[in-house]
C-alpha cells in the first residue's frame, strides 16, 4: 500500500492550558514554497485545517487562516471540523458540517469529524459534552452531503492512544453507533507522538511504533464495531525540539516513524501519514509545544525538512 502524505502548515497550536500562538505571523508565500519543495514531483501532498463550531461561546481561531491559499500543484485540503459547543446541544452542528462540505469543493479531498473526542484537554473535543453524539451525526451529515455533491470525499474522525485499561470510549461508541455511520466512515485517524510525552529509548521506537498502531487496529476498533477494510492513517505525528532535545534526534524520529508505518501499512491498513508541524510556534521557547516545526519560526530548515521530503519522495 502506497502512503498519501501531509502537513499541518500552521502555526497556531494547542497545549495542556490553551491556545498556543506564533511569535510571527504566517507568511503564506513562503509556507508556500515550504510545501513546494516538500511535495517535489508528487503529485499531490494533503494541507490540514481545522475549523470549530460553538454556537454559544466563541470558537478557536481557524488555523490556518486561509488553508486555501495553498492549495496549489494538485494539493489538497484535509480539513478538521471540531465541535466546540460547552452546552453539547448540536444545534446548528449538522448543518455547519454541510456547509463545510458545500464550501469545501473539488479541493477538499477529507474531513475529519471532532479532534481527538477521547482527549479530555481544554483544546481537544474530548473535553466538550455530548462530544460522541456529535462525531456520530457529523459523520453522518459529512457523508450525507458528499453523496448528494457527488463528491468522493473521505469522511472520518480520529483519536489519540488509549493505555487505560478502564477508558470505555471505543465500547460507548460502538453502542452509539448505528448502520448510518458505519456506512458513512472512510477512515479512522490517530494521533500520536511517541518519545513525547512518555520518553521511549532509541532503539525500542519503531516496537513502540508498532505496538500502538497494532493495538489501535486490533484492539481499539473492534470495541467500536470498526472492521479492518476500514482504513487506518496517522494524522498528527511530531517531535518536539527545544532545550535537550535535538534537531538531529528529530529528523532520526521522523524516519524511524514513518519507516514503521509503512511497512506496516499493508497489514493493518494504513493509508496516509500527516506530519505536525511545517514550522515552530516560537524556537526560542523551553516549551515542549513551541518547537514541532520542520521549520524554525523564522523560516529556516531544519533536519527533519529534507527527511521529510526526502521520505515523501521516496515512498509516495
């Protein structure tokens, strides 16, 4: 199986406490040419957006601002729908998730219902009521429009690793799940960034790796009725730099990951692989979140950029 690759190209982010802003702005040209050189010859390479509702409350900034504005040389765009509303009503929900579709065109080639539900962070749905029944009707309504559009859109959602034994997120979703989302989902997103928030040794990555994407088809899945010929792809992966942590040990993590998704994407299968982020929040920062970036804040390459891009070419 061949990985479809992607990118977030913003520089807004969220940490344990909020939102995370840029020391400096976007630059949408040079994000621009930043994805250009990535890409290279490939045909194409997913941008990811994300985009909240909350009816009544204020919802996150849209990040990128204009994701569009990028989209060119055959790019598409992998868009996030969070569900942000504090009360858990879903009205207006269903629609907004229409209109995203309408709105979305021939450039919108997926969409991601919620961000990370099983997340309980002040950022990730998670932490907002009613949040399964949401992923369910957005699912739902996403693949209702794509169908009357014509439209071959992927519709999807994703989730982070479960290591607690006693989380029954995937079992309250299977018994919330009905034939109308199973048939309406295209793909089950994880997030995960190993050697991050729990420290993993060199050499034992791509088991841990392995480990976790196994359990997320075998073990995670099944509970909520998800079979196999669904695919799986990883959404958000990043190493961090920053004090003690090297750009050389991220572009050694960076190949070591994306190594051990594709080899084994043909047996749990995985069908992309989006990284997190094009470029750093702030470099000069000691925070674990300000550093993801292939780029620095100003710009400048990293590592990780070429192996990237070199990774894409080599394996796309």
């Amino acid at each position: 199986m061949t990985l479809r690759f992607g990118i977030y190209p913003g520089g807004v982010l969220g940490d344990e406490q909020g939102i995370v802003h840029p020391v400096r702005p976007d630059e949408p040209d040079r994000i621009s040419e930043a994805l250009d050189a990535l890409q290279g010859d490939a045909a194409t390479l997913s941008v990811r957006a994300y985009r909240s509702f909350a009816a009544t409350a204020v919802p996150l900034p849209p990040a990128p601002a204009d994701p569009t504005a990028y989209l060119r040389r055959g790019r598409t765009l992998d868009l996030v729908l969070q569900f942000r509303e504090p009360s858990g009503a879903l009205d207006g929900w269903p629609e907004f998730v229409r209109e995203a579709v309408r709105a979305g065109g021939p450039d919108l080639a997926s969409v991601q219902i919620c961000e990370e539900p099983n997340a309980d962070l002040p950022v990730l749905d998670g932490s907002t009521p009613n949040v399964l029944t949401a992923l369910v009707e957005g699912v739902v309504a996403a693949k209702q429009e794509a169908r009357a559009l014509g439209s071959d859109l992927e519709v999807g959602f994703n989730a982070v690793p479960t290591f607690d034994p006693a989380d029954t997120f995937w079992s309250d979703l299977g018994a919330l799940a009905d034939d109308r989302f199973r048939q309406s989902l295209d793909y089950v997103g994880l997030d995960f960034f190993p050697d991050v928030f729990r420290p993993v040794a060199a050499g034992q990555l791509a088991d841990a790796v392995t480990a976790v994407l196994t359990a997320f088809r075998r073990d995670d899945l099944p509970r909520a009725g998800i079979p196999g010929s669904v695919p799986i792809r990883v959404c958000e992966n990043g190493w961090p730099t920053g004090p003690g942590r090297s750009e050389q040990r991220q572009s050694a993590v960076l190949e070591t990951v994306v190594r051990t998704v594709d080899a084994l994407a043909a047996d749990l299968n995985i069908d992309g692989y989006s990284f997190f982020s094009l470029r750093d929040a702030d470099s000069g920062a000691e925070g674990l979140f300000h550093g993801f970036g292939l780029l620095r804040d100003d710009y400048t390459p990293k590592a990780a950029f070429d192996t990237y891009r070199r990774l894409i070419e080599e394996l796309r």
